[in-house]
C-alpha cells in the first residue's frame, strides 16, 4: 500500500474554509481513487482483487458525492465548453 506524504506546512482546519476543505476532500479521494486503480491493476490474488474492487467503488461514491456536495454549494459556476463536431465520422452515412 502506498501512502503519500507531503513536505508542504498543514493549514489548521478551523482556519481553511468549507470550499477548501471540500476542494481538499475531493483531491484525495481521486489519489485515493488512482492508487485503488494502481492496486488492482497489479493484484493476482482473488482475496486483493475483491478488496480493490471494494476501495474503487468506495472512492467511486466518495468522488460522486463531494462532486455532487460541490454542485450544491456552486463551487463550478461554469461548465467546461465541449468543440461542437460538425461531422464526428467522416464517412459516415448522416
């Protein structure tokens, strides 16, 4: 397993504000969500594999719920603009 540590100084939590604190959340629950993934890429044992399954769903909800938690409290006010494909297939029969 591994873990991560950082050289930066902690901010005491009562000083960091909601939007950072979930900002904060959601950061580790996507390196929580890549390790999972790092992990279950290498496991052979079926005992590993089931446990991260079990950690990718769990850091999958976890990531759904901060993003969602996030959208409640407007932390995205703007959506990502998507190039429109005039013709997506070329060649293809539309």
């Amino acid at each position: 397993m591994k873990f991560f540590y950082s050289t930066k100084k902690c901010k005491s939590k009562k000083d960091a504000s909601p939007r950072e604190l979930l900002l904060e959340d959601i950061l580790k629950t996507q390196l929580a969500l890549e390790t999972a993934y790092a992990g279950f890429d290498n496991a052979t044992d079926p005992d590993l594999i089931d446990c991260y399954i079990y950690e990718v769903n769990s850091a999958l909800k976890r990531y759904r719920f901060l993003l969602n938690q996030a959208h409640h409290m407007q932390l995205f006010l703007e959506e990502p603009s998507l190039p429109v494909l005039t013709n997506p297939m070329p060649g293809s029969l539309s």
